[in-house]
C-alpha cells in the first residue's frame, strides 16, 4: 500500500510538471522559446546564457539539448518535465557555431566543431575516455548540420561541397549527394517517411533556397519546395505530419505539410528577429511513438517509448533520471540523485571524471561550470599544477603534512625556497665564491687578500718597521721606516750594533751610535773603560782590572777568550799577542821568540803600573 501512494504521487508529479504544450521549440538569443499551436506558451531564460544556436529534442527524457554559445561552447540540457537547465559538456572549440545531436538508443551526443564530428556518451554504462568529447569523423569542410538515424544507425552531415553519412561510430564513410552548391544550411531526418531532407541554395545571386529530400541511400533526390525571396532557411525540423523551417528574412517558421498535395508552405509563428539569424534554430516535439509507428528498423528506438498506459505502476520518476549515479526518491517525491565518484550536478551530469586531476573533487559552481576543490599539493583550475613547480631553487620540494610546499635543499643553500646561498656575503673584498662538493663556499680572493673569506690583507703584519703597499704583482712591499732595512724592514741599523749593554741610537744621517755604560767605551762600547785607581795608589791592583784592560795595543781589540784570557784580534800593521809587533816584522820577531813564554796578564799590568806609578 505504501508502496503504491508513492507512485501515484509521482504520476501526479510528472502530469503536473509537463505544464506547458508545444509543438516547436526555437532558441532564440539567451532563450528557448516554446510554441504551440500558433502561440508561445513558454519561454525559458537561460541565465549564463550568451547566445543558444543549437537546439535538439530527446523525446525519451522530454528535454531539449542545446548549444549555449559562450566563451566557451557548451553544451545543455533544458528538461521540460522539471524545467531545470543542466550543463553537460564544456570545451573550447573554436567559435564557429555549430550543431548538436542525439541517439536516444545509446545516450550519445554528436556534434560539429572545428575539426570534425565529435561525440560524447550520456550513458552510465560508457567510459568516456576524453571528457569534452573525442573526435569521431575528422572533416575538410565544414559541416553546416547533422542528423542521426538512430534506427539505421548512422550519422548524416552536409557540406557545401556534398552530403555524407557514417556508422555511428565513425567507419562505413560514404558520399551520398556528390554535387557542390553555394551553400547548404540545414539538415533533418524522418523514419516515417524514410528520408533525409535539406536546403542549398546554388549561387550567391540566387535570391531563393531550395528544400529538398532523398532516400537514406542519397537515391531519387527531389526538390519539394523552393522558398522564394527568402535565402537563409536556417533549420529543418521534421514531425508526423509536417517539416518546418526556420526562414531568417520572412522572420518565422514555416510549415508543409507531409501529405499534401500540392506542396504548400504556409506560415506558422512569426518571430522576432532580435537574435542572430543563424542562431534560431528548431526543434519539433516528434514522439517517439509517432517516429516509429510501423517501421520495423526501429525497435531499439521503439523500446524506449515510455509505457505511459502502465504508467501508474511500472514508470518510476527516477527513470533516466540521473546520469551517472543511483536515484531515490525523496520524501516530497521528488528524484534525488547520489552520483558515482567522479560525476557531479543534481542529476550527476557533470563528467567530473578525469576533469580534476589528482584526486581532486569536482563540483559544480552557480554558473554550472565544474569547479575543482584540490588535494594538498596541487592548484590551478584542474589541479593540474604541483604546488612545487618552480617553488625550490636549489632543492628539491615535497608537499608538507599542511599541504604547503617544502624544500629540502642541496648542500650549500638554504633558505625557506632553497634561496640563500651559502656563498651569500661570504668571500670579502671582492672574492668570488664558489661551492665545493660538500657544499661549502670557497674563495677566490682578490690579489692584495688572503685568508679563507679573503678578509685578510696581506700587508697585515708584514712590514715590522714600515708601510705596506702592493706591487704591480699584488705582492706586498714595505717602505721601511728610517733605520730600518731588509724586505719586511726587519733590520734596524743598530740591530747588535752596540756590544756590552751599550744603547745604540741613529745619528741626523742615520748612522748608529752607541751610548756605552759606564765600564765600556769604543764606538760599539767594546773598549772596558775601568780605571785602576789602586794601581795609581801603588797597587798592582791584580784581580781588579779587566784582563783586556790596556791589554791590545795599537787599535787590537780585545776579547776574552774561554779561560777568561785576553785574545788580541789586531789590525792589519800589527801582529803579535798583544799586537805590539808591526806586522812587517813579525815574521822574524815571532820566529826568533818563539821559545819566550809570553807576558802574562799581570805582568802587563804591573809594567803598566810600575810605568803609570813611576
Ligand atoms: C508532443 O506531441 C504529442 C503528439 O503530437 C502530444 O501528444 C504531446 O502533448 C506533445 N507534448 C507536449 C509537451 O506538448
Ligand atoms: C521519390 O521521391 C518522391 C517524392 O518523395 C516519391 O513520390 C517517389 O515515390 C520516390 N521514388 C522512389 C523510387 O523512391
Ligand atoms: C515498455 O513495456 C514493454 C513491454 O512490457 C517493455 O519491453 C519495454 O522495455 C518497456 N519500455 C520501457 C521504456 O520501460
Ligand atoms: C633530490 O632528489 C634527487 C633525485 O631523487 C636526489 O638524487 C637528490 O639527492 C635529492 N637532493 C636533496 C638535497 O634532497
Ligand atoms: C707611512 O704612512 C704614514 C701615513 O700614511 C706616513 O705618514 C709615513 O710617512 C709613511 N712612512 C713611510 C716610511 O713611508
């Protein structure tokens, strides 16, 4: 019983939301206009809307799929029974406006776009490797419109040049009409009648267009109606009874009758011709059921016909009702969608699926354009662009636990992005710096600076006694102080100048002199200077005295020797212990007193006193 009360007020539903009748449908500017029966009975604003030029009816989901032609070219779904807009497929083909359509029996979109045919499966069942579509025909020229058979299973194109048609999944490409025309502008299918019909028009000076029809085969062509004064018929539609045109000058749709004879147009609705001309398109409310009444080809599309007479038990609102995901239905009785991973929108529309990259979720913002929530790690309008692109300079960059990028640099840099490198304000006084293996920065100084950040100058500390400079070399040179001398001005003219503690000072022409203490004298106080004052007393004075005292004679200078004996080093004149021998005598002097011991120290001294005292 429960059971039941839901059903039947979801019949209620479905009779209450098909509210508006229509025959005709035309998109017209940012509006899908419905008519019926000579009068408009709804018009539908697409908000986001740009401009609609495209328009085709699915009589088994009672929605009309259209072309929002935009900055991008979109592609929609207008559903009649619940009035909602959903979009279904988004891609930035070129702007020339083009065309959709659609198989029932396998839920798939055609349409035209610069390159070719393209087609895109609405079915769950369908792995739809490329999201915005994926090219099925490639195509030289233009097609100005499609059309599917879905009983015969083929896709029909015009072209200027001729009319072709396909199997549904591209192959079996034949030429069906082989002429050329200045132009061929729309395209419709009949399964009643078995029949491609089109329009051309045949020269730029032709002021009429031509409707035509042929078999599927493209056999037994045949002119039915020549619209006169009028050269922009810009979409066929097809129902039961009648074709219908769009007609751009004479500003309304056109009907003839199928079965009439003789052929005669007459018109239907007049429109307003605010939008553009080649963008109000048709589409007739052609039932299924009237489509495929009698024709055994078409039991595929026949099956789809709704089973209203058992509507009441067997039709759930869910039916086809959402596109990629399990439907329920909700208290209100209205259907509710849970879309599969990867698919969003309120009726799971969205092909999220391979949209957003790295595990990115996908949803659908106001304006019905997919909008991607990112995984840590990655940003841009898909996902598609590692947070650590180009973040590191010199390391490499993983994605931190809070998602934000981190780098972990290469030896000799550091810095939140790797920037800072080692060698930053390193070397001083303009050495350059480089990293070794390690990491480490090394120098390479400038001539005049040494040390490991070239932060010493080589003159620091070289010249003991002078200024530094550098040479042409950039070696160091010292400009000594006065007095000084050697390379580094270590050699003071008085350096071991003045002997026996005597202190020694530079004269105006720098030359030393020695300031002897008070027991020496001679120019380098070499000279005792002891003064034997008992021997003036009559002493012999021995043990007080100096043994060098008096001892040289004749400029000798005397030092003692180790056994703290006078040793004479005489000048050139002289030779002798004492050297009081002239050298030029000393030869036979020496000889001849070689046997004589020689005077000692206090014989001297006593002599020296004896002669001093007496
Ligand atoms: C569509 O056409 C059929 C057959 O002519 C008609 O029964 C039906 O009411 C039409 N649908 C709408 C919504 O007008
Ligand atoms: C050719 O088409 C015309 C007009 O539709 C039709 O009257 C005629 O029977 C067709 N002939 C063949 C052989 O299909
Ligand atoms: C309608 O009913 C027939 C026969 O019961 C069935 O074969 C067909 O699949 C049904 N169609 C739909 C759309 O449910
Ligand atoms: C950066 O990654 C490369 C390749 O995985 C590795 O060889 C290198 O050692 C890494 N460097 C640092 C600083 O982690
Ligand atoms: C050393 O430098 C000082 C200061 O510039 C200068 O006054 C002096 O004359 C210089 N001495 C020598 C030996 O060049």
């Amino acid at each position: 019983m429960q059971c039941k009360f839901i059903f039947a007020s979801i019949v209620l539903l479905v009779g209450h939301v098909h509210s508006f009748p229509w025959d005709i449908v035309v998109s017209s500017g940012k509006q899908l206009e419905f008519y019926f029966s000579g009068t408009l009975t709804h018009t539908e604003i697409i908000p986001s809307a740009h401009e609609i030029h495209s328009v085709t009816y699915d009589p088994v989901q009672y929605r009309v799929l259209f072309v929002n032609r935009n900055t991008d070219n979109l592609i929609y779904s207008f559903d009649i029974s619940t009035k909602k807009t959903q979009h279904l497929i988004t891609r930035t083909w070129d702007r020339h406006y083009l065309r959709v359509v659609y198989d029932p029996v396998t839920q798939a979109l055609y349409w035209r776009a610069g390159g070719g045919i393209y087609t895109y499966s609405l079915n769950p069942a369908a792995s739809n490797k490329e999201v915005d579509g994926k090219l099925l025909i490639p195509l030289d020229h233009i097609a100005m419109d499609l059309a599917v058979d879905s009983c015969g299973r083929y896709i029909y194109w015009i072209t200027d040049k001729n009319i072709e048609r396909a199997r549904l999944d591209g192959s079996e490409r034949e030429v069906l009409i082989d002429y050329a025309v200045y132009e061929r502008r729309s395209l419709a299918i009949d399964q009643k009648t078995q029949k491609i019909y089109w329009t051309e028009r045949h020269s730029i000076s032709d002021n009429q267009a031509y409707i035509e029809s042929a078999n599927f085969n493209g056999k037994n062509r045949t002119t039915l109606y020549i619209v006169r004064d009028d050269t922009m018929v810009n979409s066929l539609a097809v129902t039961k009874d009648a074709i219908y045109w769009h007609n751009y000058y004479q500003g309304g749709i056109w009907q003839l009758s199928k079965n009439q004879k003789p052929l005669q147009a007459t018109k239907l609705y007049s429109l307003s011709t605010t939008a553009c001309g080649a963008c109000q398109q048709i589409a007739a409310n052609y039932t299924l059921k009237e489509q495929t009444e009698g024709i055994k080809s078409c039991d595929a599309l026949r099956g789809l016909i709704p089973n209203d007479s058992k509507s009441t038990s067997t039709v759930s609102i869910c039916q086809y009702y959402c596109f990629q995901g399990e439907c329920s239905v909700s208290a209100e009785g209205r259907p509710t969608c849970s879309c599969k991973a990867g698919y969003s929108g309120e009726r799971c529309e969205v092909n999220c699926h391979d949209y957003c990259l790295h595990g990115a979720v996908c949803s659908l913002n106001e304006e019905n354009k997919r909008v991607c929530q990112c995984t840590s790690g990655y940003e841009g309008d898909r996902c598609d662009v590692s947070i650590c692109k180009d973040y590191c300079f010199q390391g490499n960059c993983s994605v931190a636990a809070e998602g934000q990028p981190k780098c972990s640099c290469e030896p000799g840099h550091s810095g939140k992005r790797c920037e800072v490198s080692a060698c930053k304000n390193h070397c001083l006084n303009n050495g350059v710096c480089s990293l070794n293996e390690d990491g480490e920065p090394v120098c390479e100084c400038t001539s005049g600076y040494e040390g490991e950040r070239c932060d010493v100058s080589i003159c620091k500390d070289y010249c003991l006694q002078g200024n530094c400079s550098l040479d042409a070399v950039g070696l160091p040179k010292c400009s000594c102080l006065i007095g000084y001398s050697g390379v580094r001005c270590e050699v003071n003219a008085c350096h071991e100048y003045c002997l026996n503690g005597g202190v020694c000072s530079l004269n105006e022409e720098d030359e030393p002199s020695c300031q002897c203490t008070a027991d020496y004298d001679g120019v380098r106080c070499e000279v005792s200077a002891y003064k034997d004052n008992s021997c003036e007393a009559g002493s012999t004075g021995e043990g007080k005295v100096s043994a060098c005292h008096q001892f040289c004679l004749n400029d000798g200078v005397c030092s003692l020797n180790e056994a703290s004996e006078p040793v004479c080093q005489c000048t050139a004149d002289y030779a002798g212990d004492r050297c009081d021998i002239p050298a030029f005598m000393a030869k036979w002097v020496l000889h001849a007193y070689k046997d004589v011991a020689p005077v000692t120290r206090s014989d001297a001294v006593k002599s020296t006193c004896a002669s001093t005292v007496v």
